[in-house]
C-alpha cells in the first residue's frame, strides 16, 4: 500500500490551499511506509491499550479501599480516566512517534546511526505528542509516561522484527545467488565435459568410417548412419542445461551402437525404460560418460564379450537408475564416479546419489538416484 495520495487535476489560477494539498498530497521518499494501514493500527493499538488502562482504573474504583458505584457509562466518559480521555493521550503519543518514526526510518544520515536516529525521534514524537495532547484537552494527571513505555515497547518489536525480517530477506538473496552460481559453474561444468567427450570421440569415428570405407562399405554405412543419429540426439543439447531420461537414453544408445559397430559386435546393450518414466526430468551428460567409462574399461581389457544393460523405474518421487556391466572388471572410474557425483549433490543435494558396486570376478553395476519430476 502506498502513502496516502490524491489524485487532483489544476487548473490556472489554483489558489494556495490547491497548492497545500498538492504538495501533502505528493509521494515524497520521507514518507515512504506512512501508510493508511499504519495509521490504521496505530488507532487500534492506541485502542487497545486505553481499554486495558481505563479497566484497571473501572476496577480500582468499583472494588477499591472505598469502592463507588460507578456503571459503563464511567468507563468510557468520566472525566479523568474515561476510556475516550484515556484514548486521546494515547492517540496523541502514538501518533507522533509513529510519524517521527518513519520520518528517522527513511532518513539516510551518512555520519548518524540508525539507532541513535531512531532514538532521537522516539523521543521528539513523544513530547510533540506530549504537547498536542495538553493542547487538545484536559491533560490533568496523565503524564506521557505509560505511553512512553508502551509506545517504545511497540516500536522496538516492530523494528525488532522488521530488522529480522530484512536480515533473513538478504540472507534469502544471498542463497539465491548462490544457487545461481553453482548453476553458472554446473553449466560450465557441463559444457566442459561436452567438449572433453564429443571433439574427440567425433574425429575417432570419422576415422573409423574412413577406414572401414576401404574394407568394409556396408559396416561403414552403418556406422555413419549411427552416428547421424547420435549427432541428431546430441546437437539439441549443446545449447540447453536441461533434458529428460529419454533423450539421454538415446544419446547413450547412439553411442552404444556406434561403437559396437566399430567392435562389429563385440559387445550387447539394451535399455529397460517404461515410456512414462522416460518423460522424467533428468540431468544432461551423466548417462553417457557413464556408460563411455565402461566401454573404455573393457576396450582397455581387451576383453571378448561385453554387456551394457540400463534399467530406469520411479517409485516413491525417486527416479532409479541402474546400469549393469557384465565383462571385465572395472577398477578405473574414480574421475568419473567422483565428477558426476559432485555435480549430482550440487543439484540435488543428499537426494542425488551415485555408487559404484564392483561384481566379482568380472562386471559391475551403477546405481544412481535423483528426485523424481517429469519435464
């Protein structure tokens, strides 16, 4: 809620009064936060503590040392602590220091505490308060001292927690820029790892179908018609940070077939991921250099029969993933395992998970857990 504006339309000739309330009118910065909801509750506190002043007065006078009978009418016009007398000092103390508050709040004194100045001011309200209370009615013995105690117990909670609030606000901001960044450095990360994979695996198939052009056209056909396909599964990502479990799958099953055509068949794959589950949400680039880890392995064992089976389920808001390797053992992955785990935990925290389970005498079998969504 803005401060309290009109909207007013002048003409030639406006006589100073238009000019007045024109200028109380305007929206100035020192009045920011002086609001018809604040004046609101400055009523209604000013309310509530003249009720409870004036019925412990009512009570003291009804059942006192020398008790008179006094009935509701007293409660609110006797002349000396009726609730509408009690009111109006009250009103006149928390007013002032209301409008003295926020006038300090929104000054930007660069040698000042903000303290001190809002100290200075509590103070100033008070006797303006004070003074406009004995001007505007019989003041009799009602020094501003309970709305001096009480106004100042209002405004330290209400600072007290408007403090709070900004701190919790900055520190909220804080962890949004946080986040933000490890994103930035997630996707750098990413685009890193895009770049390590992709140049070289690129160049080593284009050779690979060069070569077999000379001995083999119908397997360099092939090869050249799967790597198509990869191109067409990888290129919609080089540009994006998102992506869901199908397109990953592809991705992987391209490269798969890629390079059992290069090992003409040395090695079987197959994926086992319900359709539903293949519209999850799931993190780009982690499938694959997975998956790249294990072909590598049992290329460097030199070993004759390889198997690459990934199974994928969601149950429970976690999304499942296992790939299973059957052929050689499987003692280098640690860079892997731990780049792609420290990027699990940064997006998703200890809901993102990655294990590496060894299968003697030969194999092994990931497991992966991330927060089920779909995409």
């Amino acid at each position: 809620m803005n401060a309290p504006s009109c909207v007013m339309h002048f003409i030639d000739g406006a006589s100073p009064r238009d000019g007045l309330v024109r200028l109380l009118c305007a929206d100035l910065p020192i009045l920011k936060g002086f609001t018809w909801r604040r004046i609101g509750y400055t009523l209604l506190v000013a309310a509530a503590f003249a009720v409870w002043t004036t019925f412990g007065v009512w009570m003291m006078v009804r059942h006192g040392p020398a008790p008179k009978a006094v009935g509701i009418e007293a409660f609110f016009l006797h002349e000396r602590w009726g609730w509408l007398h009690v009111f109006r000092v009250y009103l006149c103390l928390f007013f002032w220091q209301m409008v003295a508050l926020t006038f300090a709040d929104n000054m930007r004194a660069v040698h000042a505490p903000r303290r001190l100045l809002l100290v200075v001011a509590f103070a100033l309200g008070t006797a303006i308060g004070s003074v406009v209370a004995m001007m505007t009615g019989d003041y009799l013995d009602r020094p501003p001292v309970w709305g001096t105690v009480w106004g100042g117990l209002v405004a330290f909670v209400y600072f007290k927690r408007r403090h709070d609030e900004e701190l919790a606000a900055a520190l909220h901001a804080t962890q949004l820029a946080h986040v933000e960044l490890k994103k930035k450095t997630l996707n750098s990360q990413l685009q890193l790892m895009q770049a390590r994979i992709e140049p070289p695996f690129l160049l080593n198939t284009l050779q690979r179908i060069r070569d077999l052009y000379e001995t083999d056209c119908s397997l360099a056909n092939r090869m050249l018609d799967n790597l198509i396909v990869y191109l067409r599964a990888a290129l919609p990502q080089m540009r994006t940070s998102t992506s869901t479990l199908g397109q990953e799958v592809r991705l992987a099953a391209a490269y798969l077939a890629i390079e059992r055509t290069a090992c003409r068949g040395a090695f079987d794959f197959a994926f086992d991921v319900p359709e539903a589950v293949a519209r999850s949400v799931f993190p780009p680039m982690t499938l694959l250099p997975l998956i790249e880890a294990f072909i590598k392995c049992a290329k460097n064992a030199r070993q004759g029969s390889t198997a690459v089976h990934t199974h994928a389920r969601a149950r429970a808001g976690v999304l499942e993933l296992s790939v299973e390797y059957a052929g050689s053992s499987f003692p280098a992955a640690d860079d892997v395992v731990a780049s792609l785990t420290a990027r699990l935990r940064a997006l998703y925290g200890a809901d993102g998970k990655l294990a590496i389970e060894c299968r003697p005498p030969l194999g092994a079998i990931a497991r992966l857990q991330v927060p089920h969504a779909y995409g």
